[in-house]
C-alpha cells in the first residue's frame, strides 16, 4: 500500500513452513471494505502472502501480524540475515474490539525527547494500539509551543527542581528540569504517528492543573484570593490549589491556546483535563462568586460545568470533540463530550447510562505508573500492585453495562502511565512493559470473563516470543523474575495503596 511504512525489511523473504522454496519479498495488499474498519484477512499459502484488509488500517495491522510470524528479528531496525523468514501456513481474520486502544504519556510531569516519542509510536503500532494520548500541560510543566502566548514555555515549560519520590524523607534532584515541542515537532509526531494508523490526542488542562500556565501569566490565576503573585512551576507532585481564574480573559486566553492547538493536531478528539480541580481559591474569590451569581450556576460545580461546557461548544463549532476526565461530570455534562473515566468505573457507568461515549482507563487496573509486585526492589513503588495477570484479566465493560445497550456506548479502552517518577524512557519502559502487551490484547481481542481467561496461555507466548520481540526493540522491560539490579532506586520513597483490588467486579 502506497504511504506504508517498510514493516518487512525487502531482503527477507517469506517461506512457508513445508513449503518447496521461498515465495518472493511480495505481500500483496488490497482493501475490501465489507471487512469493516480496521479489519483484515491475512492468507499465507505456498504461492502467495495477501492481505485483505476492511481499510488501510486493517491492511497495517495485518502487516504487523505477518511482522510477528516473521519471527523476533523482524522488530530490528534492520535484517540481520538474508535467508528466508520462514512462515506457516495460514489464514488469520481479525478485527478490534474497540475503536479506540490508548495509551497516555504524561510528558508534563517529567518531558520526554521527541525521538523518544516517535519511538512510542512505532511500540504502539507493533502492539496494534491506535491512540497516543499526549499530556502535555500541567502544574510541573508546560510542553508545547503557543505561538501568541511564548511565556508559556519561556516560563512554564522549566522548573528549578524536582521532587523525588514520593513520601518521607523529602528529596530533591536540584537540577532544573523542563523542555517543550515546538509546533513543528508536533506536527512530526502527527505525520508519523498518522502513516501507522495512530491519533494522537493533546491534553490542555483547564481549569485546573494549571500552575504552570498562572506562573508564566499570573492574569490568568485568582489574584482577589491569592496576593503571593505568580506562583512559579511546581516542583513537587500531588494536586496545586492554583486554577484559572473564571474570566471571559482567560476563556479568550485558553481560545488562543486551543486555535493553535487545532492547527496542529488535526484528530476530531481534543482532551480538556477538567480533573482535580480544587475549588477553594474561588470559594475566596470575589470575582468568582459575582460570576456564579452573574450565570446562575449555582455553585463551584456549577462554575466549571459552565467552562467546559462553553469549550465543547467551542470545539464543537470546528468540527471537534471534547473529552476530558470524568470530572466533567460534575455540575452537569456538556451533550457532545466523552468522558475518559479513570476513578474506578462509577463515572463511566454514569456517562454511558446517560448516552456518553466512554473511553475505560480506571486507575485500579490500568494505571501503569502503579507498581508491578510487592517485591522491595521496585523502583518508587506506588500505587496499588498491578501485575501482569492483574491487566490481562482486566475488562473494559464493567457487569451493569454489560448486555444492555449502554454498552456501546464504551468506544475504548486505554493505559495510563503518568510520569511523576518515570524521569527518564528507560524508566517509562519498565513501567509500561511488559504490562502494555497484555493491555494491548484486552482491548483488541473479545475475551472470555476475567476469571476464565487463560493466563497461562498468555504467558507462555510472552515467553516463547513476545520478550524476545521486546528486546528486539530494545524496550527495557521489567524482567519477569523482577527487576534488574540497575533498574531498582534504593532510598527513593514511594507511596503504597493497600486496598482491595478488582473489587468492581464483585458489585
């Protein structure tokens, strides 16, 4: 297919196994749309390989079907060796389960290198993920170019230091810490990421979540309740009390930010954030509280209710979409927005009963940034245990929508992994695998119940092949014996949950 990346490196040729001789370096690729999107048929017999796919995505993913058949070396950027990859015979039909198969990188809290980046996308492509969820705003950082507002990322994209860790006792890396994407980086992102099937999604976070944005331009912060002036980057975690002041100013401030956004991101979804946002600066705002009376909203809910609602509209008016955390919730839903619910599944049942769309990415299962075992040597631990098993038996459609017609309304599912103590990729990558392949295979594949899947199965392929691409692509992954010596960080605090997990599936 014209525009598709080179999966199959051309030297290496395609043998069946029992085959009498290697069939040539042609796939052949067409697109039949009865398949349905992202649907594909990939035949492999003695005379020919075909892929038949619903559309060019489908025609991809069938590709990177035939990329995993062609054995681990295929994930190398380049053959090692000129001999046949040898190849059964075989029909696959396949389709997805879901729309939409994410995964978040929280660039804000710790930046990632573009490359870096690119690099993810081509993971998330070999995993048949289609969603790069881009977090690129927040307290700790700023992490894109707005042209008309450059303080931004003069200002809010650094800052002189970082928390390490979580808890006590308290330290710091003393380093200044930031970076951003200019707009043309992005724009590559885009382009790359769009030749291998993936959307990316950007995230500006409003109204809260927005300490970085306030310390570049106090304007926007609640200067009647707060008279310390700017408040500078955060420097440490957990949630800021320094939230967008509730102006028409700062809506046509957030407008410019999100024109310039939208000539660079062309995908219909555009993330608004709409979480955690701490109410007590407007509770002591005066300007706050005319505006509430001033629009009849009610309360602090209300006041937000009514910002995101004028964003959706915004969007709406240029053939966009809103989707924010299931925050958005409260105060009452904008009609076209979709909520990514991530605090348990109470908001997403809320959201798909009352005919929202519904992206399932609940921090009890798929938070990646959570720790992978009870083992000690866990870097920062965090969170609640996550294990393998824990994400391959995770189920995007909780029991009260399963079979109803609310159902449908869960267009995906996604991973999170924000980046708090993930400072670096290698650090990015012991979080995400080798969990992100399991994920990979629940949001694809139609599964069995939770508690009848084959988890055994699971990792026995893991064993047999799927490491083995995984060091093919250098990712480097948590170990299933535990972690490398290397990857472990002594002394670094962490912060531990310890209740109950999958308990939703119990209610």
């Amino acid at each position: 297919m014209t525009g598709e990346p080179n999966l199959i490196p051309a030297p290496r040729r395609l043998e069946p196994t029992g085959g009498s001789g290697p069939i040539g370096d042609t796939v052949v690729c067409r697109v039949d749309p009865l398949l349905g999107p992202e649907a594909y048929r990939l035949t492999v017999a003695a005379d020919r390989v075909e892929i038949v796919g619903g559309d060019d995505a489908g025609v991809f993913w069938g590709r990177q079907t035939l990329r995993q058949l062609s054995g681990p070396d295929a994930f190398r950027r380049a053959p090692l060796s000129r001999e046949p990859a040898v190849v059964p015979y075989l029909t696959v039909e396949d389709a997805p389960r879901f729309a939409w198969r994410g995964l978040m990188l929280d660039v804000a809290r710790h930046f990632l290198a573009k490359d870096d980046v690119l690099r993810y996308v081509d993971v998330l492509a070999a995993h048949k993920l289609n969603v790069l969820h881009l977090h690129l705003t927040d307290d700790q950082g700023w992490r894109v170019e707005i042209k008309r507002y450059p303080r931004l990322t003069e200002v809010g994209a650094w800052r002189p230091r970082t928390r390490l860790g979580w808890g006590e006792p308290e330290l710091w890396d003393e380093r200044p810490h930031g970076g951003f994407y200019t707009q043309d980086d992005l724009r590559e992102i885009v382009a790359y990421a769009a030749e291998r099937h993936i959307r990316v999604v950007p995230e500006i976070d409003l109204p809260g979540h927005s300490q970085a944005a306030v310390a570049a331009y106090p304007e926007l912060g609640n200067a009647d309740a707060v008279d310390t002036g700017a408040p500078g980057v955060k420097t440490d975690w957990g949630i800021s009390p320094h939230v967008l002041a509730p102006t028409d100013a700062v809506v046509e401030f957030y407008e410019g930010v999100f024109t310039e956004i939208l000539e660079v991101f062309p995908g219909r979804f555009v993330h608004i954030g709409g979480d955690e946002c701490v109410k007590d600066q407007w509770r002591e705002s005066p300007t706050a509280q005319a505006r509430i009376a001033e629009l009849g909203v009610g309360d602090e809910d209300g006041l937000q209710s009514w910002m995101i609602r004028h964003f959706d509209r915004w969007l709406a008016a240029r053939g966009r979409r809103l989707i924010g955390w299931d925050e958005i919730l409260q105060g009452g839903l904008a009609p076209g927005a979709a909520v990514m619910c991530w605090r348990w599944y109470t908001g997403g049942v809320a959201a798909a009963e009352a005919g929202h769309d519904v992206v399932m990415c609940p921090q009890q299962e798929v938070y990646l940034d959570h720790v992978q075992s009870e083992d000690a040597g866990e870097p920062v631990p965090f969170g609640w245990v996550h294990t393998l098993e824990d994400v391959y038996r995770f189920e995007p459609v909780p029991p009260r929508l399963s079979g109803t017609p609310h159902a449908a309304h869960v267009i995906g599912t996604q991973a999170n992994l924000w980046s708090e103590v993930t400072e670096n990729r290698a650090r990015v990558d012991y979080q995400v695998f080798p969990r992100l392949a399991a994920f990979a295979e629940v949001a694809w594949s139609t599964l069995p119940h939770p508690d009848k899947r084959d988890f055994g199965d699971f990792d026995r392929r893991m064993h047999e092949a799927h490491y083995a691409r995984l060091d093919a692509l250098d990712i480097a992954y948590r170990p299933p014996t535990g972690p490398h010596p290397w990857q472990q960080r002594p002394g670094i605090p962490g912060r531990m949950h310890h209740k109950p997990r999958r308990t939703w599936y119990m209610a």
